[in-house]
C-alpha cells in the first residue's frame, strides 16, 4: 500500500481527498462527454458555413452568464458555490431531455443546446477546478493535480462509450437525462472534499473561510484580471489556446462532414476520437503529469505542447486529410488534458480565494469564449477569402508558437510567486503585484 500511495505522490492522509477529487471529476466529465459528440453532430447539423454563428451565439450567452455567476460567487457561502451551479445546470439538462423527445428534429433547439453545452462545461468544469485550488496547496497541486486530472479522462473516456453505445437506444433525450444523473452525483463528491478539509485545514491556505461569502460585486473578476499582470498573463495564454483550438475545430467539422454524412455515424466517430483522446490522457495524467511538474515546475506543461502543435499545424497544412488531422487532434485533445489544464490550473494556487473563483472564472469562460469567437470568425474569413485550408494552418503554427512562450514566461512567474508568497511562511496569502 505504501509503495502504490507513493508511486501516485500520494502522502497519507490525502488517500481519500484524491479519492473524492477523482470521483469528482469523473462523474462531472462522463455526464458532459455523453454529450460531447451530441453537440458536434448537432454542430454539424446546421451547417459548418454557420459554427462561427454558434461561437459568437456562445460567446454573449457567456457574457450574460458572467455576473450571475459572480453575484452567486459574492453572496453564497464558498462551499455551497459548486452544488448551487450544478444544481441549477442539472435542471436545464431535464428541459432540453423533455424538448428532444418532443422535437428531436428541431435546428433551434439543436443550436440553443450547442450554445448551452458549451457555456456549461467550461463553467462547470472552471469552478471544479477552483475547488481543488482552493482545498490543496500548491506543493499538493504539483504533486496531485495530474492525477486528480485523470478522473477527468477517464470520464472522458468512458463518456463517449457510454454516448456510442447508447445513442441508439435511448435516442439524444436520453442521453441528456442521463448527464443529468451523472452531475448531480458529482455534487456529493464536491461535499466529501470540503469536509475532509474541514478536518485537516491547512496552515493559512485562504485568506477567507470556506463558511463565509467571498464579498464584492459581480464584476469583481473582470477588474482583478484587468489590474494584475499575472492574471492578464493567463488570460492570454487562454486567448492563444482557444485560438489553436478553434482552428482545428473547423478543420474537424469540415473534414468529418465530407467524410460521413450520417448523423449517427457521425457521433459515432466523435465519440471514438474521443475514447483514443482519454486514454492517452489517462496514461500520461497518472505516471508523467505529477513527476514533471514537482521536477521541473510548472512551466514545462505550459510549453510542450504548444511546440508540438506548431509542428502539427505544419503538417496538417502539407498534409490536409483525414489520417493526418485525427493524430494531431488527438495529440492536441490528450496534451491539453494530460499537461496543459493541469499546469494552467497549479498557476491559480498562489492567488487568494477570490480570484481563484471569480477571476479564474471570468478568464476560463468568458476570455476563452471570446478567444473561441474571434478566431472563429477569422477561420471563416480565411476559408471564404482564399479557400485555402493551408494558410489557417500556417496561421496556426504562429499562433502555437506564441502560445508556447506565453506558457514559459506564467511558469517562471508562478514559481517567483511562489516563493514570494507569505503564505509559505504561515502568513495568509495575498495577490500578486497589481499595477
């Protein structure tokens, strides 16, 4: 038992956090890759001509999101943050459940889900992961966070089956029901993490008890971004994220349309692409994630894959078919999840509590659904001005490169924050430098 606890770097006493924190994550993930590949092929369903539409749709519907967000993050007691959300967001599954077994057919309702389903996984999945950066340190979070990562990839994997195998049966209402189920499970593990912290509190490691409201208005995390150099940082490297993303996104929908044009056929290959991406993620999240964080810090995971897209972008470029875009996919997919997320996640431990859930929430959403937006349109416009996939991936390659030193230069300032922080020394923790 000792040697397995410290092959994962586990220490004792955190057996049953990581316990909860995976069980967490995996309920949260298999829910929302269930319904992952419904909302590609309801993507698809519209038009790829349209998708920049969507993005742009999500993106508002982001912004009106944001401050009913930050005024239930101001108001509410910060345990009681999480199960508020999903609660709310497990009703909303139950009405579009009851809207595709009246009209399974219908485009508006197809795309309000597609817009729906992307505010709710970066919402939901965004104030997960404060959750665990404000209940583990950040020594805990170099060591733990690759791991808790992997309950995520393995709902992501078995989400897909899940959504392949059932699909047929139980129809898209079904398997909207069904995501239902998954998070409001998810709540209970989110309350089993917050109790153990209850009994083994850290030294110092918040500057506001969870049994209090955070305070302040619903634009708190707007300001806090715009104000500190660090947070603009992460927000960037966000922005360059979305836009890698974004970019092979089109090219998926464009070549996955060209190459089926069954709907059902077309989830199907949604969700297997999906399956290959987690398993992948699995494997590095549990045996590399943690080593290389704790040995060389931070700013490797922020790095590497960025470089390898570049790369990537170049060879889909000279390559554009089918074969060639599913290995970088599914390079780019099990990078994000296995190094990237998680290293963008352990930049968060070195802030105070507010900005772990409002600004970390401002920048995971609305940041990256604006990132999502513009990028979108630029694709298009590229697609439309020299119908020439070649010069978006060429475009792409630049934009990873840049995304690459942003991520070198937030792990070099994390690690100087770090060290910095009072709360190293048992003083509580503070923001960084604002200008």
């Amino acid at each position: 038992m000792v040697n397995w606890r410290r092959g994962l770097n586990i220490q004792p006493g955190e057996g049953p956090a990581v316990a909860a924190g995976l069980a967490l994550f995996y309920l949260l993930f298999t829910g929302y890759f269930m319904l992952r590949p419904v909302r590609e092929t309801m993507g698809v369903a519209g038009g790829v001509e349209n998708l920049q539409w969507l993005f742009t749709g999500t993106f508002i519907a982001t912004l009106v999101c944001l401050p009913l967000f930050g005024w239930l993050a101001s108001r509410a007691r910060r345990r009681q943050i999480l199960p508020c959300t999903y609660g709310f967001f497990a009703s909303n599954l139950l009405l579009f459940a009851a809207l595709f077994a009246r009209d399974p057919d219908n485009l508006w309702n197809a795309r309000a889900f597609y817009i729906w389903l992307s505010v709710f996984n970066l919402l939901t999945i965004s104030l997960a992961w404060s959750v665990l950066t404000d209940l583990f340190s950040t020594e805990q979070g170099k060591r733990l966070f690759g791991l808790l990562a992997a309950g995520a990839s393995l709902g992501g994997l078995s989400g897909p089956i899940l959504g392949t195998l059932l699909v047929a049966p139980l129809g898209h209402a079904g398997l909207v029901a069904l995501a239902g189920v998954f998070l409001i499970a998810s709540i209970t593990a989110a309350a089993y993490l917050q109790r153990w912290r209850d009994r083994q509190p850290l030294p110092a490691h918040s500057d506001q008890p969870a049994s209090k409201p955070l305070g302040g208005n619903p634009f708190t995390g707007a300001t806090a971004v715009m104000r500190s150099p660090y947070l603009l940082g992460i927000a960037f490297f966000v922005v360059l994220l979305a836009s890698v993303s974004t970019f092979l996104y089109f090219e998926q929908a464009r070549i996955i349309s060209e190459t089926f044009t069954d709907r059902t056929r077309q989830t199907q290959v949604f969700g297997l692409i999906d399956s290959v991406v987690q398993g992948l993620a699995i494997i590095t999240q549990v045996f590399i994630t943690g080593r290389l964080a704790k040995r060389m810090g931070v700013g490797v995971l922020l790095v590497a894959v960025p470089l390898v897209m570049a790369v990537g972008f170049v060879w889909l470029a000279l390559a554009p078919v089918f074969a060639v875009f599913v290995v970088v996919m599914v390079v780019r997919r099990a990078g994000e999840y296995a190094l990237v997320r998680p290293g963008r996640e352990m930049l968060f431990t070195v802030l105070p509590a507010e900005d772990k859930y409002k600004a970390k929430n401002f920048i995971d959403t609305v940041v990256y659904r604006g990132g999502d937006a513009l990028s979108g349109w630029v694709k298009r416009a590229l697609d439309v001005l020299g119908d020439h996939p070649q010069l978006a991936m060429f475009i792409g390659a630049l934009i990873a490169l840049a995304w690459g030193v942003t991520g070198g230069w937030l792990g070099r300032r994390q690690r100087q924050l770090d060290k910095e922080s009072p709360s190293s020394a048992g003083a509580p923790n503070t923001s960084p430098p604002l200008i």
